[in-house]
C-alpha cells in the first residue's frame, strides 16, 4: 500500500518551455481540490536546497496559463548531482512535512528525481517540458508545439525576403541534439533542405539539390539545419555553400532563444494541462515515481528509471515528400 500524500511540491527544473505555466496551475488546482496542500518551489532543485518554497492558493496561479516561461523559475543545479545536495534537499521536504513532488522539466531533471528517490522515500511525479519533444513514452512534450510554431511563423517571414531578393537563406532552429523542430518546421514552411541530427548530412547532396535548382531558375531556398545537426549549425553550412557556390547569395539566420518564449499554443495549454492533473491523481492513487506521457490519446505512466531520450525515426517517406514537395 503506497504512502498517502497529504503536502506536495511543485518544481519547474532544466530549461524552460512555454506550457509550464499551465501545468503548474493544473498541479496546483488538482492538488487543492483533492484536499492536499500545495507548495511552490523556486528555480527548480536549486531553490529546493535553499528552501525557496512558499505555499500555493489556487490564486496563485491565476492569469498564467497563457504566459510563456515559468512562475516558479527554473535553474540548473550542480549540487543536486551530489549524494550530499540530494540530503539536504530531503530534509528540507521533511521539515516541512512535504510528502510528494511533481517536477516539470526534461530528461536530465527526471534523471535527478530518480537519483532522489532512490536514496529517499519522496515519490515524485514527472511532466515532459521540453521544447525539444525527446523523450521517449509520450507524444507531446510541453512546448514543442508553440516552438514549432514560433519557427514556422518565423521562417513564413524569412521566406518573403528571401523571395524578394532571389537568396538562400539558412535558417538554424532548436532542439538540441533532436530535429523534431527542424522536421516539422520545415515541412511546414516548404524548406528546401533539412538537416537533421537523425540522418547524414551529405553536404555534396545539398550542394548538388541547390546546384539542380538553380539549373531550373529557382532561386529562393530555404535550407532548415538542426542546431544539433551533425555536420554543424548554420554558420558551418553557410561557410560549406559559399565555397562550392561563390555566386549564390547566401544569408543565415539563427532562431535562438525567441523558440523559447511566447504565450503557449491551445495544444500546449491543453497537454499541460491534462498532465498537470494526473501527476496529481498519480500522486493521490500511489503511481509514484513515474512520468506522465500522453500516447495514442490515452495517458501513458512511464517508471522514471526507465526513461530515456527518444531518437526519432524519420521515416524514408517523410524525407521524400520534403523532396518532391520541394521540387
Ligand atoms: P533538462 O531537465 O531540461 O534536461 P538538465 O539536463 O540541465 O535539464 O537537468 C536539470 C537539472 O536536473 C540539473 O541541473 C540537475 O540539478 C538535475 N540533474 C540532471 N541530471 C542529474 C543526475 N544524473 N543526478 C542528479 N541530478 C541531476
């Protein structure tokens, strides 16, 4: 029989993604409704070990599910990669009294709640925030939909400049070692070329597609690189065109950090907030240590120890539609 929990904590750890918010608010709104208190805790595990907690109301969390980034901050915390920082974090939730926690955050906070629970008998409840959508077990992560749409809105706008002066433009997105962003980013904006980290960059191929191009008169291309992309980032691919095609007009653009930010989309708002509540009712019902996915429509309870980084499988024919598409 699972211990009941009666005083939870809510963290936000690792980097940021739009949606965290309304998770937060569906923790904090499902954990008041089950009679359980709720406490805030500040920049992730950093703030825990500091004891940068407060108590939540269900006012805490008004007006927030349409905001970007994270109420409770995020950080990244070296100490909790030590057996001692771990201690200290515990007894802090003892003192407390706090029972449970749900950590909002990527694979790397959900390998430091395993390494928690190991030592220590908190149970915690993980939700997939991440823009980069690269863990295994569940088909969204939060974020990713409104950093793939930030992308696709960004590179519509590239693409009218590059159009008015007949360029090539690069355009290096997101995702880390993961090409989710790029993929659909650019499928959706009509991308010449994507380079993603799952498949060989063969630059000769790229040169040789620009080259057939431009034999044809088509002279606005789109080339979408991964930031994790094997071959490099943008500015590498830029440097690898300009020496095979002098001629071609060349811009690179690197999206950075505006993929992070901005008011979530509806199906953020939507699976964050569907998360938010169960990690709570899994908290409740004693279905702890493990990560709330969504898979098929359904919800999908994956043991934190098991949780690795998904490699997308990109299939042959998704790449050959981005050809003929393109073409
Ligand atoms: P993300 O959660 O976005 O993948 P990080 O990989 O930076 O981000 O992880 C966030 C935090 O989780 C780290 O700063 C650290 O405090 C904690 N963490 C990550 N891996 C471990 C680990 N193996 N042991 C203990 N804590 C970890």
């Amino acid at each position: 029989m699972a211990k009941k929990v009666s005083r939870i904590g809510v963290l936000t750890s690792g980097g940021d993604s739009p949606g965290m918010n309304a998770a937060i608010r569906a923790v904090v709104r499902t954990g008041i409704y089950n009679g359980l208190e709720v406490y805030g805790i500040m920049r992730g595990y950093q703030g825990l070990i500091e004891d940068d907690i407060y108590k939540m109301e269900g006012r805490s969390v008004a007006n927030i599910i349409q905001r970007g980034g994270t109420i409770l901050k995020t950080a990244r915390c070296k100490i909790f990669h030590t057996a001692e920082g771990r201690r200290k974090a515990y007894e802090i939730l003892q003192r407390r009294g706090i029972d449970g926690l749900v950590i909002i955050g990527g694979d790397g906070s959900f390998r430091g709640a395993v390494e928690f629970s190991k030592e220590f008998d908190i149970p915690c409840i993980g939700i997939a925030g991440t823009i980069d959508k690269d863990i295994a077990g569940t088909d969204f992560t939060i974020g990713f939909d409104t950093a793939v749409n930030t992308a696709v809105e960004a590179i519509d706008k590239i693409r009218d400049t590059a159009d008015a002066h007949d360029r090539l433009f690069i355009i290096e997105v997101m995702g880390r070692d993961a090409g989710y962003i790029a993929l659909h980013s650019g499928i959706a904006t009509g991308a010449e070329n994507i380079l993603i980290p799952e498949q060989k960059t063969d630059i000769e191929d790229v040169i040789a597609s620009l080259q057939e191009k431009e034999r044809r008169k088509k002279l606005v291309n789109l080339i979408v690189v991964a930031e994790g992309d094997e071959f490099g980032g943008a500015n590498e691919v830029a440097k690898a065109v300009k020496e095979r095609l002098p001629q071609t007009e060349t811009r690179v653009c690197i999206l950075g950090h505006i993929q992070r930010g901005g008011a979530p989309t509806c199906l953020d708002r939507l699976i964050a907030s569907r998360m938010g509540y169960h990690a709570v009712e899994s908290l409740i019902e004693g279905r702890h240590n493990v990560f709330v996915g969504i898979q098929n429509n359904k919800m999908n309870y994956v043991p934190l120890d098991k949780v690795h980084k998904k490699k997308s499988t990109i299939s042959d024919e998704w790449m050959k539609i981005v050809k003929i598409l393109a073409s």
